[in-house]
C-alpha cells in the first residue's frame, strides 16, 4: 500500500491518531474528523428539495429532517471520521457503436459493500482500545451530507459539479463516514475553494443539469436518469444521454483537478474489464438467469435486468446501425413494457437516421 495522502497520523497513543492510522491500514486514501455538529449544508439541501431537483428520489425528501444533524443516525455522537477511497483509473473513453459506457466507479465491485465492510472491520481494531466507544458506518444510503461532513473534516472543498475535490486526488473518489460517540480532536474545516474561474464542467454537461455552480438539476442528470429513474426516461433527454449505461462522468473528466490527481491505490478493486465497455446486443440478449449471473456481484444488479435493458435501447437508438435492429426487435418482444417501449424507440431512432 502506498502512502497515505494525509499523514496526520502520530505514533502518539490517542483515540484520533489511532483512527486515522487505522483508516490507512485499511487502505483508505483520505482521514481526517469532523465534529458532530448540525449539519452546515441543510439549508441547501432543503432549497433544493423545494425546487424538485430530486425528482423520483423521494427518500430524500421523506427523511430530510434526519440530514439536519447525525445524531439521527447515532445516539450520542460526538465525532465523525470522514474517509476518501480513490477510484481513478484509465480507460478506453472513446464511444463504439453497439457499446455502452458505465460511470468509472461501478467498473469493480459495488462500493457501499466494501466500504461498510472496512468500516466494520475499523470499528472492531478501534474498539480494541477505546471497547466503550460506539460507532456506525455510513456509506451513501443513510441521512448524512457526506460532503459537507468531508469538507469540514479537512478532506477537500465543493466543486462547481458538486463533487467533493481533494487537491492530490481529484475528485473519483467515494466516500464514506463512521460516526463515533467519542470526543475526537476535529481536523481544520477546508475552506478554500480552488475551482477559481474554472466553468469547465457546467459547460461539458450535455443534458445542462447544472442550474448554476454546485446547483444540480438532479432530474436533467445521466446518473439520475440510467440510474434513479425506474420509469421511461423523458423524450426529450434521451438523445442526450449518448452511450451511457449506468450513470455519467463527463462532468469529472474534464476537470483539470483529475487531470493530475493520483490513481486509485487498489486497482483491482475498481476495475473489471468486462465492465467497461458492454456490448449492447449482448446485454439484450442476456435472460433474466444471465444477467444475474454476470451482474449479481456488481454495482449495475442496482438497476437490475429491466432498468440496464432500458438503459441499452435508448444507448443503441442514439449510436447503433443497422446491424443493431435484429436485437431490437427481439427486444420489443419482450413482457417487461419498459423494455419494449425503449427498443420500439431506439428502432424508430436508427430507422430515421439511416433513412429506412
Ligand atoms: S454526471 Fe453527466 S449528466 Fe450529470 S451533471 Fe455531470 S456531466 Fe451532467
Ligand atoms: S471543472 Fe473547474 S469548476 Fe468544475 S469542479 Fe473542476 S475546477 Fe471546479
């Protein structure tokens, strides 16, 4: 493992150097703490919610108050250790015809499983020294702006495109949080802002989510979209969409700060090539027995078989040719309607651009 980024960690025998080395053994990028205070960004999670911008994630706006302070997730909790995993890595971006794209972090396993698990396993070695201390793990799905708690743990500031931004490794990273109900000793909040006149990535977006800087019309966006909605996706963005399959990195990509940040640490972890770049038709011709068993263990079993399916159609009606059509019109034959609607759409698509 190579060095941590942050090296806060002393061999001084507390509770919060303790945690953080133990953060780095277990392979995380980024540590530092921040207090368990009211959460500082509610106010613009709260205009958020007032403007729609969630669209079908309705539970964020059924628990919206818990955001307001962790202590709705621990009792007691006086600390939150925030940690950073890096996931960049290099791959083939350019699109092919018949190929779909997936978001850099689902190109490995699903990381809400391997954070919770290094989290635990954290917890345990932790409670070794410190056994009254409580905690819990939270990776993404529980009421916690991670981000805020990440910036006020020192970790990075907000970006433009809403990502938390580490200045040596970017911004491909997850993150994920373990709240302690243990007086730590609170890194520096950051609290400089290093996007500068950059606009690069509000005007790389090709659906224009993004209403202003850190404002994002989660219902214009590509992870949103092939991701969260489990509907049809509106007309109107499904051109926009490209080749994306499971969520969008357009907005990351260009960012100069991931230009030169490091690469992810553990490769493996995040990178399974047959994730990378999908054939499309394959995927239309897996059944259900198929797609389990190639998916299962990944981030995309997420949206499962009908959701990925729909998500191929509308990436084939945008980049396919001729040779696509037979896979769709079996796909149009399908029970499931949302498969059908979006293969009758993608047909439609390549018909009219190919003049038949
Ligand atoms: S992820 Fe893609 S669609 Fe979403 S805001 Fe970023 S560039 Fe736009
Ligand atoms: S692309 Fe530019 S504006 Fe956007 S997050 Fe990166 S530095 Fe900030």
């Amino acid at each position: 493992m190579r060095d941590p980024i942050f090296t806060k960690a002393s061999s001084t025998p507390d509770a919060t150097s303790l945690l953080k080395s133990l953060a780095f053994q277990m392979g995380f990028d980024l540590a530092g703490i921040a207090p368990a205070s009211k959460a500082d960004g509610f106010h613009h999670l709260t205009s958020w919610l007032e403007k729609g911008f969630q669209g079908q994630m309705d539970y964020i706006s059924k628990r919206a108050p818990a955001y307001q302070h962790p202590e709705s997730l621990l009792n007691n909790v006086r600390s939150i250790l925030m940690v950073g995993y890096n996931y960049k890595h290099q791959i083939d971006e350019e699109s092919k015809s018949g190929k779909g794209r997936i978001a850099k972090y689902a190109h490995g396993k699903d990381y809400h499983e391997v954070l919770w698990e290094k989290l635990d396993l954290l917890l345990q070695e932790f409670q070794k020294t410190f056994p009254d201390c409580k905690g819990r793990g939270v990776v993404d799905t529980a009421p916690l702006l991670e981000r805020d708690f990440a910036r006020r743990a020192g970790l990075g500031w907000i970006g433009k495109n809403t990502m938390l931004i580490n200045k040596k490794a970017g911004s491909f990273m997850v993150l994920g949080a373990l709240l302690l109900d243990m007086e730590l000793e609170p890194d520096q909040p950051f609290d400089f802002d290093h996007c500068g006149t950059c606009t690069a990535c509000l005007r790389a977006c090709p659906t224009e989510a993004f209403m202003g800087p850190k404002v994002l019309d989660a219902t214009k966006c590509i992870s949103y979209l092939t991701i969260e909605v489990k509907t049809e996706i509106p007309l109107e963005l499904r051109g926009k969409i490209n080749d994306w399959i499971f969520g969008c990195d357009i907005c990351q990509d260009v960012c100069p700060w991931n230009k030169k940040s490091i690469p992810a640490s553990d490769w493996n972890l995040w990178r399974n090539p047959d994730l990378e770049s999908i054939d499309l038709v394959e995927l239309l011709e897996m059944d259900k027995a198929t797609f389990k068993a190639r998916f299962k263990e990944t981030p995309l079993w997420r949206r499962k078989r009908k959701g990925i399916l729909r998500n191929a159609c509308i990436a084939l009606g945008n980049t396919g040719g001729q040779e696509h059509l037979k896979a769709l019109e079996k796909a149009r034959l399908e029970d499931e309607p949302l498969i059908k609607e979006s293969a009758s759409w993608a047909i439609e698509q390549i018909k009219r651009r190919l003049g038949l």
